[in-house]
C-alpha cells in the first residue's frame, strides 16, 4: 500500500519547516504508520502535530478522538505559525490519502 499526498499536503512537506524548509519527515511518520498494527487498521486518520517546547507530539486519533497511536519527537523546525496543533487526514483506499482538512 502506497502514500499519495494531495496538493495541500505536498505543499506542507515542501514548505511545513521554518524558513520553507521541508517537512517531507511528517508524511514518512504517516506513512510507516502502515507498519503499527493498532494504527494500520483505521481506515480514518485524525493525525495531529502538538508543539512541545523545542519538539512535538505526533498522535493518531481513529476519527472518534480515541488515540491509538502517539510518538514524542525531541526536535522539529516544523513552522507552527498557524497555532500550536497541526492535523492532517490519512484516509484509506488504494493507497492511503494524506489531506488537509479542508481538502476532505
């Protein structure tokens, strides 16, 4: 199973870092979600970006805010200017969609 991103989320893994660096490393966590048996078997996706200090939290909510997966992540440039929590979507079909929200 594959990982296709939609314009607005290839637009964040282009430009999600300070200074438009890359946030490509995001959409890898999603993607190795496929390897994280409580995580894989969702077929919805709720994946938020929490900032923490220097770092984050990247949690997996199952579409009914239970979380079935979350990870600590000790440093990210990721640019949290639009608030401190960043959500994308991962829905599955053939592959598995990574969107914006707003793109649902």
């Amino acid at each position: 199973m594959g990982v296709v991103l939609t314009e607005g989320a290839l637009y964040v893994a282009q430009n999600g870092g300070a200074g438009n660096n890359s946030a490509f490393w995001l959409m890898d966590v999603i993607a190795s979600l496929r390897f994280v048996k409580k995580a894989a078997c969702e077929a919805f996706q709720v994946c938020k970006l929490t900032k923490k200090g220097t770092g984050a939290v990247f949690t997996v909510e199952d579409g009914n805010d239970n979380e079935v997966y979350r990870q600590d992540i000790e440093y990210t440039d990721f640019d949290f200017s639009g608030g401190d929590v960043f959500t994308l979507w991962a829905v599955m079909g053939e592959a598995r969609t990574v969107m914006l929200p707003s793109e649902y």
